[in-house]
C-alpha cells in the first residue's frame, strides 16, 4: 500500500513537472537572414513570436510585463503598435512594423524572441486574417476577463475616466477663475476646489454604466439579428461604423440632457476619443465569436486562452501565478522559468506603461462600488441568452465566472 502510495506520488510530481514547450514558432528563426529573406528589405528585420491581442482591459499590460522577465524575453520599443489594425496598407507597410521590434543583431540567433500586446486586435477580424498570413505560426495569446468586469472597467477607464480628464483640463486651463480664486485660498486651495466642484458637477452629468448598457443590449441584439452564426468582420460591423452606421443611433434612447436638483437642465457628455471602446463595452466581452476568428486564421493550437483570473496575485497567490505564466512561456516555446519573483515584485493587475494608465488606476480606487447585482444578473442572462456569440457558458466554466 505504501509502495501504490509512493507511487501515485511519484506520478503525481511527475505529471506536474511535466512541462514540454512547443517549438519556437518560424523555426527559432524570427529574423530574416541571408539565407531565409524573401526580399532585399526585410534582411536584419525580425518578426514577434508573440502577439497578446486582447481583451482590453483583461490584464494585456501586466502579462506582457511580466514576459518581459524571461531572459529569452526582449522587448518591443512600443508595447502596442496595433499595426495589424489600424496602420497595414499591404505588404509593402509590413517592414515598418518589424522595426518597433529588435532587429537581427540585437535578438540574435540563440532562440531569443520578442512580441507586442495591442488590446484592438482581439475584436479585428482582419487582424487576424493578416497576421495569419503574414506571421505564420506566430504565438496567439488572449486574456478572458468575466465580462461584467471588463464592462465596467472598460466604463470606468474609456468613459469616465476619460470625460473627466478632459474636463478637468478645462477647468484648469481657465485663467480668469484661477485668477479670482487664487487670491482668496492659494493655489493649492483652487485646485482642491476645483477638483470637488468637477467631481461633483460631473458626475451628475455622466450618462450612468446601466444607461449604456442597455442601449449597448438593444443594439447587439438589433446588429445580431439575421447574422446567424457568423463572425467574421462582425464586430467592425457592428461597431466601427462600416457600411454607413451611425455610432451614435446606438445612444438614442438615453437623454441627453437631465435636469438638477435645483431645475436646471445640463447637458450630458457623450464625446469621448475612445467611441468605439464605449460602444462595445458588452461587445468585448463576447469572447466566442472574436476568439473563433482567430482559430480560424491561426492554427488551434496556436492560441492560447488564459483567465485574468489567473493574474490576481491577491486571489492565487504568487507561485500560482507565476505558474500560470510560465504555461505562457511553454505555449511560446520557451525553457522553464521562475515568475513567482517578478510577479510579486510588480504586484497588482493594471500595471501598464500606457500614458494616462496610472490615471485610471486612481480611478479604479476611487470608484470602489461593484457593479449592482441585479445589473450583474440583467448583463449574465443577456450572455446566456447569445451564447453563440459571448461563449459564457464555456468561459464561466473555463474561468470561475459567477453566474449570478
Ligand atoms: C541593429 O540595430 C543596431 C542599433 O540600432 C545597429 O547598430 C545594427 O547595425 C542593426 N543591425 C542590423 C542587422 O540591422
């Protein structure tokens, strides 16, 4: 019996130190060589091994920092281009893009790889079609967030956060009314009033998480309708406006004006630079139809799906976490390496290098509440109800995710 004992614990330490990276994608060759260029151009340029494409607000920064800790790990002089997106005009533009990575020289040829992380590449079909193509067998890497959270913070960071800080500046920015202040309390004074005033003023004024995801609902459904079970280019449809959309029929049905305490009418802000990220704060978080266009353009088992559950240090501890990483590391191809230091070193999710980042960080604190439950429960059962796009049944099982 103690012998069997023995034994299953013997499988036991051996099956969990069982750890076989895949091989390096392009052959442990990202770099064109001599030997390996097509084109005169491309000599000494070297691809990523990785992309980290999403979701938004899911921990993109702090996984990718957290590679950056391998030493086979070198890093991209721009965390995000989100030149699949936005900036690709055909192969000809394809070079440019390999130069915010280290080049031939710098990377080596000793199996050293580098990668990026650009949130908007998750919900871009044609992300996906043209790194299929242009960087084949490339490392797919997505972060699932529960979608309610994602909804929220995405409201918090693309909205709030952002409306705010415009405004602030404003505020600011006025000389007369810093002139008149600053006579009476000092500077410090005026900008401690003026923060209370625009917190005060504002937040009466923004249009509530609840008001947008209802409208947000509505759409989807009204965009879904018809589709079926297709995905692709749908999200650019849906929410880009494509074919002559209007983005802002979306937000019809909530006023744009709302009346104070005292009777008078205020206009609310609806304009924000990041639009498009308000629109599908649900959006996003149907992760079915965006991940299966990525399979569909990259081979299956070159994309990986990890929780952002799986980041939270405070939740699973840092060995955890690190292990988690490090099954990041494997999907790459890369040796066996201890994360659990740098992980507790960096500490919490949200850590980025973005500017504006740490800003929405300070939000985050300040904005403690969590999303009311009975809206948690509205927002669940619409995902049930479209499970063929959101996938939550597959992914609340995959990640934990409170059904209620
Ligand atoms: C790589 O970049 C370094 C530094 O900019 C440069 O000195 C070197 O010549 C480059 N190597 C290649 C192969 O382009």
């Amino acid at each position: 019996m103690r012998q069997f004992l023995g034994f299953i614990c013997f499988a036991i330490a051996l099956s969990a130190n069982t750890r076989t990276p895949l091989s390096l994608p392009y052959d442990g060759r990202p770099c064109y060589e001599p030997a390996n260029t097509p084109s005169a151009e491309l000599l000494g340029l070297c691809r990523p091994s990785f992309l980290i494409i999403g979701a938004g607000k899911s921990g993109t920064s702090s996984l990718y920092s957290y590679l950056q800790r391998h030493p086979m790990v070198l890093p991209a002089r721009s965390k995000q281009t989100h030149f699949w997106r936005y900036d690709y005009s055909g192969p000809g533009s394809v070079p440019g893009y390999y130069g915010n990575f280290p080049n031939a020289t710098q990377l080596g040829s000793g199996g050293r790889v580098t990668g990026e992380a650009s949130p908007g590449y998750l919900p871009s079909s044609e992300s996906a079609s043209r790194t299929g193509e242009h960087l084949k067998g490339v490392r797919i890497i997505v972060l699932v967030r529960d979608p309610v959270e994602r909804a929220y913070s995405s409201y918090k960071y693309n909205y709030v956060n952002a409306i705010l800080g415009d405004v602030r500046a404003r505020g600011v920015r006025s000389r007369r009314r810093r002139r008149e202040r600053e006579a009476k309390v000092g500077i410090d004074g005026h900008m401690e009033a003026i923060n209370a005033e625009l917190e005060e003023v504002d937040k009466r004024r923004l249009v509530t998480f609840e008001e947008f995801v209802d409208a947000e609902m509505d759409y989807i459904r009204k965009c879904m309708q018809g589709r079926g079970g297709e995905r692709e280019g749908v999200m650019e449809r849906c929410f880009e406006g494509r074919d002559g959309e209007d983005p802002s029929e979306q937000w019809k049905s909530i006023p744009k004006t709302l009346v104070d305490e005292r009777g008078v009418r205020i206009d609310r802000i609806f304009d924000t630079n990041g639009n498009h990220l308000v629109r599908s704060m649900l959006a996003r978080g149907m992760y079915s139809s965006q991940v299966d266009v990525w399979r569909r353009h990259h081979r299956e088992e070159n994309v990986h799906v990890m929780c952002t559950s799986d980041l939270d240090v405070r939740e699973m501890g840092a060995d955890i976490v690190g292990e988690k990483i490090d099954e990041v590391a494997a999907f790459i191809g890369l040796e066996k390496f201890d994360f659990e230091p740098a992980v507790g070193a960096i500490g919490v999710l949200n850590h980025g290098s973005k500017p504006g980042y740490e800003r929405a960080t300070a939000w985050d604190e300040y904005w403690k509440d969590d999303v009311d439950p009975n809206l948690r429960a509205k927002i669940v059962s619409f995902f049930k109800e479209l499970e063929v796009w959101t996938g939550w049944n597959e992914y609340s099982a995959l990640c934990g995710w409170s059904a209620a």
